[in-house]
C-alpha cells in the first residue's frame, strides 16, 4: 500500500469551508477510484490563525496512483474550485510505501 501526502493551508474565515468541501465532496468521491483504499485529513491552528492542512491517501499501488494524478504523479490534484479556499499548497505530492498497516 502506498500513502500520498499533501499539505495545504487556509485563512481562518475559509478553513471550515474548504474542510466542509473536501469531507462531503472531494474525499467521498475518491471512493469511485479504483485502487483506493481511505484516508485520512487533518486539521491544525497554527500561530497567527493559519490553518494547515494535511491530506494522507492510501493507495494499492503507484500503478493505481498514476490512473488517479496523471503520468506525473507527483504534481497534485487540486481542482480550481478547491484552490480558492486556500492561501497556499504544496504543487507536489510525496509518496509512502506503508510497511506496516494496523
């Protein structure tokens, strides 16, 4: 199994928006995807309000990873409608392989 990370961040008066957007929208859509297997979000305040944002997938394989991101698969996936919620984010996404699973 593979993870793939990535990290995005928000104002204060966005962040519950984009949260909303990827809990109800974007994350429950991955499940049509063959290959993927879940994941996690998660949310921190940092100093100064900011709120980072961390996204882990869990993949089969970079096989099913590539039919998801595209032949560069590192480069995120980040529709237009989804980057207007944040103040910034990595462009590129880093991969995991999970050696062990609980």
């Amino acid at each position: 199994m593979i993870g793939r990370v990535w990290r995005g961040w928000a104002k204060p008066e966005t962040a519950d928006a984009y949260e909303k957007l990827l809990t109800t929208e974007t994350l429950p859509a991955l499940h049509r995807i063959g290959g993927y297997k879940g994941s996690y979000f998660l949310r921190r305040t940092l100093d100064g309000g900011e709120v980072e944002f961390m996204e882990i997938t869990f993949w089969d394989s970079m096989e099913t990873i590539h039919a998801f991101a595209g032949e560069d698969c590192t480069k995120a996936v980040v529709p237009l409608d989804t980057q207007a919620y944040l103040t910034r984010f990595d462009d590129r996404s880093v991969h995991f392989e999970a050696t062990w699973c609980p």
